[in-house]
C-alpha cells in the first residue's frame, strides 16, 4: 500500500479540526465571482432539495469541471476545497454547486458516469498538507509551460501549447495545446515525461476555448461570455452580421480568440423572424416621379429606406413596411403612385422619420441656433472719475489701538 492510498483511507476517520477552514463567499446561493464558468444557485433556500442527490459539481483550474459523487456523507458547501479521486492518486478543486442543480448540470453537459471507470468520489475537505502540495504543484505551471514549449519547438511540431495544469498531488499534468492540423505527439511525450517525471495528458483546444481559459474583458465592458457562462461554441459565419445589417469589418467582428464573435449568433433568430414580414430587398417600386431601390432597412421598427439611385444615396425617403406592400401591389395591377408617402405621413414627417424617437428629441444640437436672434445684452460702461478724485477724497480718521485704551 503506497502513500496516496494509506492517507485516502485515513482521510475517512480524520477528526474535524484536521480540515482546513472554509472559504468565505461572496453571497449565499454563489460562489465567489473570480471563478470561472459562474453558476447561481437558485434552490438554495430548500434544504430538501441540497439532500436530493450525492452528486457535486467541483471546479478545477479555470473552465474544467468535473462531477463526483459524495459517498463519505461530508456536510460540503459551496467555495469549499475538496480533496477527489483521480487517476492516479487526488486532485484539488472547489465545490461549485451542490444538491438538485447538479443533475439538471449533468444533464446540460451529457455527462456520463460509464467513462473511465465510473463515478469518482470526494474523499474530504482539503487539509493543511493537501494544500501545501497543492500550490507547490501549481508554482511549476509556468516553467514547465514555457520548456515544453521550447521541446515542442525543437522537435518541429506545428503546434502551441496554451497551457499547463498540474494535478493537485503533483503526479500528473495536462497540456492544453492549439493545432491547425493532425500532430503525431508521441514523441514529445515520452520526452515531457523524462524531462518532468509526471504522467502526461494531451488536450486539444480551439482558439475560443483558449481566450475562455485565459480570460479577459470584452469590447462591451463586460467579461468575456466564453470565460463566464458559455460551455458549448458554435460556428459562427459573416452570414449572421449580413442578416443583422452589420459591417463587414474583420476588426471589429473578431473576438480577443481571433475568431467571429459569438454575441453575433445571440440575436439572429429575432432578425430572421422579424425579415419574414418585411417585403423582398429586390423589388424595385415604380412611381410616376421615378423608380425607387432599396437602400437600407431598420428590422424592428419595420421602416425601411429607399433611394431614386440604384447604386449611391439620392432623395431617399422611409416609409412603412405597409405602405411598400401597397405599392408593390399597385405596380402588379400596373398603377403607378404619385409619390411613395402619402400626406400624412409628409406632415408627421416633419417630427422625424421615426415617431417618438427619444434619441431625436434629445439631440446634443437641439439649442443650438436658439439665441441668434436675441440681441446680447451690452454692459453700461463705469462712469469715468474726474482727474481730482483723490485730491478732493477726504482721508480716513484711523485710530491706533493705543489712542482707544487712552
């Protein structure tokens, strides 16, 4: 019997005061919001339903999860650090999310139990010892990237390694590495296994799954959804920023990952179902004053833009999504408008093109022009004193205040 397994079975019956202290949350129901692929959970307030299931959501470097099973009975929260089962020996991670969520999480990751050798269990709340080995495992990370990458690089493989994850136990290490094409790797691992002494794991990632690993805030403000929730990527193509009426720009399209965005695929299902009730782009509306082309189409608010020139903007003018039907059905019963508004639509015209437009009413140009025919009011010019002013100023009797006291 190794070490590893003799401190399993005495982790069983260690006492209480052998546990390491807890960590502190930022709010009940969360863990704290420097993790990684954050949950809330919201059934935190039914005890019932924290015992329904054994099953616990536990969180490891960055965005790598993993579900283990509660066999020892162990009165776990969220934000503590717990010792797992790992092949070989125990890995180090932070309890996330516990009771009836953890199902419905499985669920949403397809998890299943069958694969490598079943469910793993929690063996207890991390120790003092776990710890120390822990972050001595951890302050290796970065030398043992930065050589791997210098192997990897003398071997003549097209490949990038992003990261490196050590177990908590120190006996096994994750490569995280990025390639465009097929890499024969055998040979680099038996060289990173005599260079470290650990057993090593190769993972190929995406460039989305890399920025979400590192982390980051995007041009929103905001932090990166590939970092905070996402778990799933989807391709993402130009057709979606075409059907949004988004400039094509691969600057301002692509992400910190170098890829398109993904908030790009978040709305696309609005556009479209919004499009189906919009009229065909193609379709060119006659009038006896002349023939309109489409030039640009506001989805949701259903005003669409046309112009006199089929190629450049000349006297465009908006109208409804209703009024283009009626003059597309004009023109197939051969009847030609005046002109594509109609009169009320002129006269409410005058208050913009969009009613109650909020932007409209507060534009930063709304005073200008408001005091031009106001005259500015002249200051009166002082009186001028006379040249004797101060021969004729009579001085000021000043007392010392000596003379008072006399």
């Amino acid at each position: 019997m190794d070490k590893e397994q003799l401190a399993d079975r005495l982790a069983d019956i260690a006492p209480l005061s052998a546990t390491t202290i807890r960590n502190t949350k930022s709010c009940r129901g969360c863990t704290r919001h420097n993790n990684k692929l954050h949950v809330y959970d919201w059934l935190h307030d039914f005890p019932e339903l924290q015992k329904a299931t054994k099953m616990v959501e536990v969180q490891f470097k960055n965005t790598r999860k993993g579900y283990y099973i509660n066999s020892n009975d162990l009165q776990l929260e969220q934000g503590d650090v717990v010792a797992v089962e790992a092949l070989p020996g125990h890995d180090i991670g932070t309890v996330t999310l516990t009771g009836k969520l953890v199902e419905l999480q499985m669920k949403k990751n397809n998890f299943r139990d069958d694969v490598n050798g079943g469910l793993k269990r929690i063996y207890r709340i991390a120790r003092p010892a776990d710890l120390e080995k822990y972050e001595q495992a951890k302050a290796r990370e970065q030398s043992t990237m930065i050589r791997s990458r210098e192997i990897a690089e003398e071997l003549g493989l097209k490949m990038k390694i992003g990261d490196v994850e050590y177990q908590g136990d120190g006996n096994k290490a994750i490569f995280y590495y990025i390639a465009d094409e097929r890499v024969d790797f055998r040979q680099l691992i038996k060289v990173l296994a005599a260079e470290f002494r650990v057993k090593i794991e190769m993972k190929q990632i995406g460039a989305r799954q890399e920025a979400g690993r590192i982390g980051g805030i995007g041009p929103c403000g905001r932090e990166m959804c590939c970092s905070r929730w996402m778990s799933s990527f989807v391709s993402v193509s130009t057709s979606a920023a075409r059907c949004q009426d988004i400039s094509i720009n691969p600057q301002k399209l692509a992400g910190q990952c170098g890829k398109l965005k993904c908030c790009m695929n978040y709305e696309v299902d609005a556009y479209v179902e919004a499009q189906r009730a919009l009229p065909s782009r193609e379709i060119v509306l006659e009038t006896k004053d002349a023939s309109y082309y489409h030039f640009k189409t506001d989805v949701f608010a259903g005003k669409i833009t046309y112009s006199s020139d089929k190629y450049n903007a000349a006297n465009l003018v908006t109208i409804d999504k209703d009024r283009v039907f009626e003059i597309i059905k004009m023109n197939k019963k051969g009847e030609k408008p005046l002109k594509l508004t109609v009169e009320t639509e002129e006269k409410s015209g005058n208050n913009g093109a969009y009613p109650g437009d909020i932007l409209g009413d507060q534009s930063i140009t709304r005073f200008d022009g408001q005091g031009e025919n106001q005259g500015r009011r002249r200051r009166k010019p002082r009186k001028k004193r006379p040249d004797n002013f101060s021969e004729n100023r009579k001085p000021r009797n000043r007392k010392s205040p000596g003379e008072d006291k006399e």
